[in-house]
C-alpha cells in the first residue's frame, strides 16, 4: 500500500466536503476570503466551518515545510473570527440561487433575475455584488480598489473616457471610477440595486445611473463609449442564453469607439475555463474584437478570470 502524502495527511480531521477550499487556500491557489467563501458555501453548520480551519491549521502546523501554508490557514481563519456577519450573509444571499441551467426563454431569465438581486439586495447590498467580501464594506472597497488599479495598468482610463458599466450593482465601480473618468453610464436591471447605487454616487456629476431592461445596451448611443465593463454581469447572460450573450456583444461593438476596450471580469460560472475561452474567442472574432487577455488572473481578492477585447 503507498503511504499517503503528507499534504493530504494533515486535511484527516477535516469534514471531506470542506478539504478542497482548505488544500486551495494553503497552496496558494485561492485567497483567503474566497477560500472562507466557499467554506460557507459547502457547509449548513457555521461551528463546523471553525472546527474545520483549526483542524487544518494545527494540522499544517504539525508538517515541518508547511510554514506557508500554516500562515494562508491563519489568514482563513483571523478572516473568519473578525467577520461574524460572514456566515448569515452567504446564506441569506444565496438561498433559492441557482447557477446551473439555462433559463426556458430570455424575458422569464431576466426577470428571475431581476427578482433575485432585488431580494439579494435587500439581504446584503455588499453580499449582492461580491459575495466574496462576506458581507464586509471595508473588504469590498479594498477589492474594487485593486480591480481599479489593474484597469489603471492597463490604460484603460483617463480624465477624457466614457465607461459604461453593465450590471453596475450597488454602484462601486461607477463610484470608484468616477474620478478617473469624463463620464460613467451605469446600467442595471434591479431596482433596489440602483436604489443603493444612487446613494453612494449620489454629488457625483459624470455618473449617469439607469435601470435598465437588461436585454440591449439601448442608453448608449452608437460609437461613444471607451470602455464597456461587465464585472460579474457574463455569467448571468450566459445561464440567460446564448441569444442573449450574442446580443450584448453586438450592443458592446456597437456602443464602443474604434479601438474602445470590453472588460469582462468571469464569462460564467460554469468551472470551465477551457469553453470560456474557446467561446469568447468565437464571439470576439465575429465582432472584430481583438482579445488582449484571456481567462488570466489577475488579483489577489479574488479568483476572477479576466477577458479584455478591444475594438479593431
């Protein structure tokens, strides 16, 4: 019988259904509150989620090259202690969501999902955008603020662009950007998303906010917009169907300047990253986009997969 590597050894103490977030994390594959994320995800017993990070930890601990792992595992675990509202969040946010399937027909996905992220909303403000900040508004401004220091790398703002941002949520990004930008359309089909979004942009003159029917890109006039931003927004299109995918790629070619940018941060949920690319590679050459970045990652609060196009 062949002896069982140490790495999986120290996991024994572990529930089964927690050790693949935990083996993530401490190998460096998964930041520690996306690690936390799926953890409470996986788990209906919030003492059981502690239980199982101790166990891990003292089990690290106990491996003499496991010093960086044991230190990730701390991480996990100080994230968990000072995030007490973590576990309600998650679960409130996430009761009666599915993100498997496809919808029957587009008009009955989009108000399915309308009706989700006005109840989420209410549930959690910052859960409903990015649940991978536990519900924590300190977290969630230091994670909208790498995306933006990213977007700052790459060149895709300035004093003299027009964004538009799609699904814009509780409006931070469009808060975020705003002094980095001419102008800001920021778009969504909830409600009670806009709602909030209006609050936190509200003295900010370039923000346009418009709720809006989630199937075209209609506010936009024809060639105006330097960068089209989709954070979180592809997946829900593509469990919507592929008609609606397709349409808003048109909507983003034709809103965009020549040369104008389409960020996508995630295509879909769907674990595969392998059709995302292959699929984004198709709708990007129908339209003429050239793709800059594909499926890479490129922050440490969270585990987005990162498609740039840009307009020929």
């Amino acid at each position: 019988m062949t002896a069982r590597p140490d790495r999986q050894a120290w996991l024994e103490e572990c529930p089964p259904h927690l050790r693949p977030a935990l083996q993530a994390c401490a190998t460096g594959a998964l930041p520690a509150n996306i690690a936390l994320l799926r953890l409470l995800i996986e788990t209906v017993d919030r003492n059981e989620v502690e239980t199982a990070i101790k166990a891990a930890l003292a089990g690290a601990c106990r491996q003499p090259r496991a010093r960086r792992a044991a230190a990730r595992l701390q991480q996990v675990l100080t994230l968990w202690r000072e995030n007490p509202q973590a576990f309600a969040t998650v679960k409130a946010v996430l009761q009666g969501v599915e993100h498997g399937g496809t919808a029957a027909a587009v008009d009955e996905g989009i108000s399915d999902w309308a009706r989700t992220f006005d109840r989420m909303a209410q549930a959690s403000p910052e859960g409903s955008v990015a649940l991978y900040a536990l519900g924590n508004p300190g977290l969630l401004r230091s994670a909208t603020d790498e995306v933006v220091a990213r977007m700052r790398e790459w060149r895709l703002l300035g004093r003299d662009r027009a964004v538009l941002d799609i699904g814009c949520g509780i409006g931070r990004f469009a808060a975020a950007l705003a002094p980095e930008c001419e102008s800001i359309l920021a778009l969504d089909i909830s409600e009670a998303l806009i709602a909030q979004a209006r609050q936190r942009c509200a003295g900010l003159p370039n923000v346009t906010l418009v709720r809006s029917s989630g199937r075209d890109l209609a506010a936009a006039a024809d060639a105006t917009i330097d960068l089209v931003l989709a954070a979180d927004v592809f997946p829900y299109l593509v469990q919507t169907g592929v008609e609606l995918v397709d349409r808003h790629f048109d909507e983003a070619a034709r809103v965009l300047k020549p040369a104008g940018h389409l960020l996508i941060l995630n295509f879909s949920y769907r674990g595969d990253l392998r059709q995302d690319r292959s699929d984004i590679a198709v709708l990007a050459a129908r339209r003429g986009f050239e793709l800059r970045r594909s499926a890479s990652q490129d922050f440490t609060l969270w585990d987005a997969a990162t498609f740039l196009l840009r307009r020929r």
